[in-house]
C-alpha cells in the first residue's frame, strides 16, 4: 500500500495541471454562488439557478474525472525526454471535451442519485440522534431560543459569538449531533469511494456504477478501508491546520495551495487504487 501512496504522489505532481480546472471551478462555482444570493428572490429563479449548478457540475466532473484517468493511464508510459512527458501532460487538456461528451449525463444522474441519497439519509441519522443522544430539556430549549433572538449578539463574529452564550450542556449536546454526522457522513462517503472511478472506467450508467462500486469496495474491504482511513487522517489533519490558517493571509495562501494538492493527490490516489485492483485484475483474470 505504501508503493500505492508514493506512485500516486509521483502521478500528482508530474500532472499539477490538473489542478488548473480544479481551482477554475471552485471560484466560478464561488462567484456564482455569490451572485445568486443576491439575485435569487423567487422560486423560478431558484430552480434556474439549482439547473444551472447541477449542468456546471456534471461539465466539470465529466470532464476533470477524465481528465485524471488518462493521466493515470499516462503514467503507466516511459518517457525518454522530459519534453516529451511535459508535452504528453499538456495534452491533458485536450481531453477535458472528449470527457465531457462522454460522461456528462452521467454526472448529471450522480447529482440527481446523491441528492436522494441525502433526502433519505436526513430524517434516518435525526431519528438515531434523537434515539442515541435525546433532546434538549425544556430550559435549555428556551435558553438557546434566546440567544438566537438576541439583538444584542454582533452580527459580525457570527457561530464564534453564538458558541461564547452556549452553556457547557448545550455545547455537549450539539457537540454530539456534529460528531454523529461526522460519523455518517464518514460512512457514507466511504460507501461511494469507488462510484466515481467505476463510471469512468466501466459504465456511464451512474445506477449500475453505484452497485458494482459497492461490490468491489466490499470485495477488497481490508485494503480499500485503510485506505480511506489514511486519507480521512490526513484530510482531518490538513483542515484543523486550516483553520488556524485565517489569522495570516499568507499562510491562508499557503493552505488553500495544499488543500488543492490534496484533492488532486485523493483523487489520483483513488483511480490508481481502482486501475491497478480492478482492472489489472479483472483482465488478467479475464485473459486466463
């Protein structure tokens, strides 16, 4: 496994450019986001503004997921000059339309399919929370309803100001509702690890990518499992750094450039995972 997270470093970094259409996405989606706040005060234009999002995100993950597997798949080639292999990575870029013709719907049907996926999966974890930690009594009810009325709570400090009026019971209290969702939502990302790559390598059918995703997961649980662990432990760790990151503008800069690479090296580090498991072996068993 250690050989897995090297190579999918070496990946990353001879294909930085693929975090160019990363970071372009990311602050669109963040202008828009931005604009449609102030603009949207209606529900037709709420629902043009969902589409509009939900067709941004099929385009860039059609065309980005893509985009990391033919660099996986290019890494797998011997360059004698470095010209040529700094060549063969700016031709990633041409790929990026070829992806999005092909898996476009399929994006699309991930969105629609992960939308449900958190409509059925909301009232299931509140009915295990309210079952598992309860609910606030009557006084801390009332109490917590006056903080939030409060006119005299600074506008500005935001969640810091509402955490220092929180009695010590209600800290614990919502501090155990954000560790169960935590907890879930951990789960559940984990059970999706491998839906993304099974689109792109096997079936645009998002539906039919979910189920064998799931069944390659279960099938190699150990290996996959500790995977997901190491980068959860790495991810938590990078976003606690992160969060004492906002006192200093450059090292806020920095931060937001790990985070980047980050995402990049999960990603890569998941297709890899998926290339050399499932598809190395599935051939060769294939072949025999």
């Amino acid at each position: 496994m250690k050989e897995l997270f090297k190579d999918a470093a070496k990946i990353t970094n001879y294909n930085l450019i693929l975090t160019i259409p990363l970071i372009v996405f990311v602050k669109i989606l963040d202008l828009y986001s931005l604009y449609s706040k102030y603009t949207v005060d209606s529900a037709p234009k709420f629902i043009l503004a969902s589409i509009t999002i939900l067709f941004m995100f099929g385009i860039f993950c059609a065309g980005w997921f893509y985009m990391v597997e033919r660099a996986v798949n290019l890494s797998k080639k011997v360059f004698v000059l470095d010209e040529d292999r700094a060549k063969a990575t700016l031709n990633l870029f041409k790929t990026i339309p070829e992806g999005i013709g092909k898996f476009f719907l399929s994006f699309v049907g991930v969105y629609v399919i992960f939308f449900f996926i958190q409509v059925i999966a909301t009232p299931l974890v509140y009915l295990l929370g309210a079952k598992i930690i309860g609910s606030l009594d009557d006084a801390s009810m009332i109490s917590l309803q006056q903080t939030v009325m409060d006119p005299n709570m600074p506008a500005n400090l935001g969640m810091a100001s509402f955490i220092d009026k929180l009695t010590p019971e209600q800290i614990i209290f919502f501090g155990k509702w954000s560790l169960l969702f935590m907890v879930v939502t951990s789960i559940v990302m984990y059970m999706l690890m491998l839906w993304i790559p099974e689109i792109i390598y096997k079936t645009p059918n998002p539906l039919v990518a979910l189920w064998r995703s799931l069944i390659h997961l279960f099938k190699d649980f150990f290996t996959s499992s500790r995977i997901y662990i190491s980068l959860w432990l790495m991810g938590f760790a990078l976003l606690f750094i992160n969060t004492f990151a906002f006192i200093n503008p450059i090292a806020y800069i920095i931060m937001s450039i790990v985070l980047f690479y980050f995402s990049v090296y999960l990603v890569v580090l998941i297709f890899l995972y998926y290339d050399r498991k499932f598809m190395i072996t599935e051939t060769t068993d294939a072949e025999k």
